[in-house]
C-alpha cells in the first residue's frame, strides 16, 4: 500500500529509442503492443479497457494490483488499471507509470514490438510488416485471421478518440476512419469534404448575422459580408492545410473576434453616424484586424509563440476558450425572447437531434448528431414559413412603414416589432442579392487605422492564438501519428495571422482563424482527411460566387439566430472546458484555479459594465449591447482618452480576464507536469528519425527549405 504522505519519487525517462533489459522474458515482451502518441502528449483514459503508456511510446499492459488506498491526486498518482483477459501477465513486477515516467527502484519495462506503421496515402506504399493486412487507406482488413484481427483491436483502445459504445455507459478509444494522410475515393471524398462544412455552418455564418445589423447595415449588407466570409474560409483554410499546420483545421470567423468587434462597433465616435454607417464602421474594423493580425503574424514568424507556449497549458486554455462562449449570456435569450414560441422550438430540436438521437444512424452515419444545427434550421424554418403564409404572424392593420417609436397606438407598438421577428419574409436579401457576385479586397473602402481600436483588438489574437494551441493539440491526437513541433504550431499561428489580414482586406468583419468546433466535427465523424477538407474549401470558395446563397444565409430571422447561438456558445464553453482532460482533473489546485478564473471572468466585466451607468437612462444602443459601451462610462478617467478606451474595454472582456487569472495563477502555483497536464508537443530531433511524422507536418513541394534556415517555424 502506498503511502499518500510520502509518495515515491518517479525516475526520469529512459533514452530514445528505448532498450529492452537484458533479462527481459518472452512473457514480458508479449504484454507490449505499439501505440500512438497520446501518451507523450499528457492523455490519460480513466476507463476500463485502456492501457497504460511509457515513455517510448508504446502501451504496458500491467500486472493486476491492489487498489491503492488514499490516492494523493496532488501528486500526480493514478490507479493502474487491471490487464485485459487477452494479455499474458507480466512475469515479475511492473511498475506503475504515470505520465510516461515510471516510479524509481521500479523494474524497467519490457520489451518493445515492433510498431506499426500507417499506410502512406501521399504516394508511399505500405510500410507495415509482412503479413499484416492492411486495406485501402491504411485500415484493417476484415479477412485477417481471428488472433490477429484481436491483436489489432488492442492495438487501438490506446488512441485518443473517445468513442461511446451502444450502450451509452462506457468510453472506449477507437481508430478514426481516415486519417491525416488518407485519401479515400472521390465520392467519399466529397461527401465528406463538404460534410466537414456543413456540420459546422453555424459557425461560418452566424457571426456576420449580429455584427452587420449592429453596424447599421441592410440586408443587402448582411448578404455580401456572408459571401465574403464563405470566401475567405475557403481560401484561409487551403493555405492552412498547404502552409500551416497541415492538420485538417477549417478556418473561419471566430467568436474570440465577436466581443472586441461589437466593441468597437459601439463606440462612442461611431454612434452619432446616421449616413454610410454600415460602410464607415467596416472600414474601422478592417484597419483594426489589419493591425493586429500583423502582429499575430510576427508572434507566429518571429518565434514569439514558442515562448509563449511554455505559459500556455490545459489549466489556462480551459477556461479562457470557456469564459468566450459564457460572455454572451446577455444576448442569447434576449433575442430568442422576441418571438419566444419559434426560439423555443429552434432551441428544443438543436438539443433533441444533438443529445437525444445522437446514436440514430442512417446510412451509417450519425446524421442527427453531425448534422444538428442545419436540420434544426430547417425545420424551424418551415414551421416558420407556414405560419407567416397561413396569417398567424399578421400585422393586424398596422402600419409597418412607421417605425414602431412613432406609433401611437400602444398596441402596435409591441404587436409589430413581434411579428417582424417571427415572419420568415421581413428581408429583402434574397430577392435583391445578385446571382453572381465576386467578393474582392477593399470593396468597403480603404481601411482606417485607430490606434486603441487596433490595440483592442490585438488582445483578441491572442486568445484566438491560445484557442488554436488547443485546436492543434486536440486535433493532432485524433488524425496525425504525433503532435505538431513547437516549430509547426508556430508556423501555423503566423499563417492565422497572414489569413486575418486577407480577412481585413476583404471585410469580413472579424479573423479568420481554427474554428474550436472543427476539433468535436473531426471526433463525431471521423474524417481526418486533409484532402476532403481541402475539396471542400474549394467547394466553399464556389458557393460565395453565388449571391443567392449568401442572400439565402441573410434572410434567416433573428430569433433563429439567437436560438442557434445559444447552442454554438455552450458548445464552445464545454468545448473550452474539455481540455482540462489533459490534466489532473481531481486536482484541487486545477478546479481552484479553473473557478477562479471563471468566476472573476464574469465579475470583473460586470464591474466594468455596470460603473457609472445611469438607471433608466434612454440609450441608443439596445440592452444586450448594454456590455460593449464600456469605454464611455468605465471607472478609468485619465488625461488620455485613448488609454481609457484601452483599459475600460479590455477589462470589461471575459476572455480577457479568464486568460490573465489562469495564466498567473497555473505558473506561480506549484504543481507536478502530470498534474498541471503540460502540453507535450514533438521533439524535432525525433520527428527527424521518423518518415511518418515528417510527411504530416512538412511542406509540399519540398517548400519547407525555406523554412530551415529558421528553426522556429520548421519541423
């Protein structure tokens, strides 16, 4: 029994590649079976039917022990899981691993076997050994003899996709269908090229749907900037995926973007604007992400990032990607409220498709659950439709062209402005949108450039930089033989910032950068293909071409929208809650840390939001844009009016709190790697050794001896 108070000290790894000790026995080798890099990485399944790893990268089936008594979480001890009947037990002692370290005066592991190697789908052959049967695309054939077919399925219960069984009650780790390198057929590949983008369209064009009302554009507005925007996601993403990271990340508008972006949008400069508004506000934000997305850009090119990385852990990202989607409460019911019945029942069948017929399969696929925000729209949308044509929603002899402040019957006033947010017919975009419209840069006008906007909006690139960390991280575990290299991450951080400048030039509204929910996308279909997402970049890049599309996107009412973000935003804070299983999650130093750091994130900008504000003062601006004044009336009252701006605005930001509390917080308090759940990213001196890892990260065309000369940016 191990005592809690005294826990033995833990050896430091052994040598790579590892050696086997001399008297090492047959039995013992035989409890070895290869496996992914998830060990190295600080992912720790807790489930029955996982593996233990040790630092050479290979999974050690243990010895069944006792269950040891007062665990001491704070230390970093875990309990090792009992040996599957499959196994032969070990002869002699295992020792118990933890976080690839094995505990001093322990007996050294046993031996290695050989490792099984991915099929390489960019031209290479099959690299496995002889006689294992691999089919196309580098996956298992289902002929192969019983025992070795088991042998396989052990060989993956160690990979980091978490997958639920058809019972619902336990987890088990499984293989993705196809992985980064893979290429399957051209059907299947564009079905699922444009399955990857359509999973995720709420977050493509949602955002775009708040920000161009909020500037005071019309529909017509509303309309180009969602052109615009399915255009950039296209182009940023084939770059990405040639470029960056090479992981198969879609890129798109950010909600890390939203908050600083309504910011300025509300500014006090801007709010007396009545002629050209929509256009003028436009110009003020591109100048902005241009500023600040040139920074992101030195941050990812100059090395900049790969310092940052060492503040930067799962007990930081965890919070500050969570306080983003928890920053929007105000508007999210708030808007769904204006025509509660349709908001109610957009809400009700996001969750029923998501949750419960997640497990419903049709054509062998997971359709509800891959494909819950469009059919919920779709649905919601007709009932929609067939109100509004049957007279439910009519407006009942008032007048609609009298904007509702002037009418002077009390009832119009509350009836009309209800019904314009229930009737699916009160834009124009589809109708007046053209059939072909070819989005180019700087088609608002020349960008302004202000200094405290761009300042303001350079503290969101780097939440989205510290997103990304997370997104790479994640994703790399599900689809590429090891995570990325400081040296790749940072690649791909400085070609986020060059996609959020070509976001600036064209007018998107907000960056461009990994959107969160690719990761969840990824893990529910399977699909890690860089071709597919790539095809269906190239697919998206054609549909902004057609104006009707983007009409089609502008002309959804508002209460949809509302409805539909509510889900994308609690999404996205459990999304940014996830990455905590990287870590100790039993650790009361990590929950203290992560409440704290959630809690001031909500406090602090209610502070900021609510000083000096006036009861029942009338304001231009509506109540759920209420958080985004601040510069005009914050508690910062110095000589400069910039430095107030920069200072009431920054701190009345979630995010912005959320990522200050935890990063000061997680590298002062002291706390084990294993239990503070370091990220691990990929030593180049191995990723040299291995063909595999080289052929996922590097550059086509032999592009990457560019990048040599810079150690920072290669592999």
């Amino acid at each position: 029994m191990a005592n809690s108070e005294n826990p033995p000290r833990r050896a430091r790894p052994g040598p790579w590649p590892p050696t086997a000790p001399p008297d090492a026995s047959p039995a013992a080798a035989a409890t070895t079976v290869p496996l992914s890099w998830a060990k190295r990485t600080g992912f720790k399944g807790r489930v029955s039917g996982e593996s233990i790893v040790g630092s050479s990268g290979s999974i050690t089936l243990p010895k069944p022990k006792e269950t040891e008594a007062n665990v001491d979480l704070e230390a970093g001890r875990t309990h090792a899981l009992p040996t599957p009947p499959q196994a032969a037990p070990a002869q002699g002692p295992i020792p118990a691993v933890t976080n690839g370290e094995a505990e001093r005066g322990a007996t050294p592991a046993p031996v290695d076997l050989p490792v099984r190697h991915r099929k390489d789908s960019d031209g290479g052959g099959d690299h496995g050994p002889k006689g294992v049967g691999l089919g196309p695309n580098g996956q298992h054939r289902s002929d192969l003899p019983p025992s070795r077919r088991q042998r396989r399925e052990e060989e993956s219960v160690a990979l980091p996709q978490l997958q639920e069984d058809d019972d619902g009650f336990a987890l088990r780790q499984s293989h993705i269908k196809y992985e980064l390198r893979d290429t399957p057929g051209l059907v299947p590949i564009f079905l699922y090229g444009f399955q990857q983008y359509l999973s995720i369209i709420g977050s493509l064009i949602l955002i775009p749907l708040v920000i161009v009302p909020a500037m005071g554009g019309t529909s017509e507005d509303t309309a180009a900037v969602v052109s615009t925007v399915l255009f950039i996601s296209g182009v940023t993403t084939l770059l990405h995926t040639f470029l960056g990271t090479r992981l198969p990340l879609i890129q798109g508008p950010s909600f890390v973007y939203l908050a600083p972006a309504l910011a300025i949008i509300n500014s006090p400069e801007l709010q007396g604007l009545n002629e050209n508004r929509f256009k003028h506000v436009m110009k003020e934000l591109q100048g902005a992400l241009i500023i600040s997305s040139a920074f992101q850009t030195l941050l990812g090119y100059t090395g900049g990032m790969s310092l940052l990385l060492r503040l930067i852990n799962p007990v930081v990202v965890s919070p500050t990607i969570a306080a983003v989607g928890l920053s929007f409460f105000s508007y999210g019911f708030t808007q769904v409220g204006t025509c509660l019945e349709i908001g109610i029942i957009q809400i009700l069948l996001v969750i029923i498709f998501a949750l419960y017929l997640r497990k419903i399969r049709l054509f062998g696929h997971r359709i509800f659950l891959i494909y819950a925000v469009p059919l919920s729209l779709g649905v919601t949308w007709a009932v929609a439709f067939l109100l509004t044509e049957s007279g439910v929603y009519s407006y009942k002899g008032c007048n609609i062209n009298i904007p509702a402040s002037n009418m002077l019957s009390s009832y119009c006033r509350r009836h009309v402005p209800r019904m314009q947010h229930c009737r699916v017919d009160t834009s124009r975009a589809l109708k007046a949108s053209p059939w072909f419209r070819f989005p180019y840069p700087l088609q608002w006008g020349t960008p302004v450039i202000n200094w405290k906007m761009s300042f303001v909006m350079c503290a969101a690139s780097i939440i989205a930089s510290v997103d990304s960390v997370g997104s790479y991280h994640a994703s790399s575990l599900l689809v590429a033989s090891r995570p990325p290299t400081a040296g790749v991450l940072s690649r791909g951080i400085g070609l986020e910032g060059v996609s959020s400048i070509l976001a600036g030039l064209w007018g998107a509204g907000v960056g461009s950068t990994t959107l969160t929910e690719n990761v969840h996308t990824i893990a529910v279909t399977k699909m890690g293909s860089r071709r597919a997402v790539e095809l269906g970049a190239v697919i998206l890049i054609l549909l902004s071409f057609v104006g009707k599309i983007g009409g089609l996107i502008a002309s959804i009412p508002n209460v949809m929208v509302a409805a539909l973000l509510c889900f994308m935003w609690a999404l996205l804070a459990a999304l940014g809650l996830s990455n905590l299983r990287y870590s100790e999650a039993g650790s009361s130093r990590n929950n203290i840390i992560v409440g704290l750091a959630l809690f001031f994130s909500l406090s602090i900008p209610a502070y900021f939001q609510q000083f000096g504000i006036v009861p029942n003062a009338n304001s231009a601006v509506p109540s759920y844009f209420q958080p985004y004044i601040v510069s005009s009336h914050g508690p910062f009252h110095t000589s400069s009016s910039g430095i107030n701006y920069v200072l009431n605005t920054l701190l009345s930001f979630n995010m912005v709190i959320a990522f200050v509390i935890a990063v000061i917080l997680d590298n002062t308090v002291p706390g084990s790697k294993q239990e503070r759940g370091v990220y691990v990213w990929s030593d180049k001196e191995v990723v040299r050794r291995e063909a595999a890892v080289q052929k996922d990260y590097e550059l086509p065309f032999s592009s990457g001896r560019i990048f040599r000369w810079v150690k920072w940016v290669g592999l």
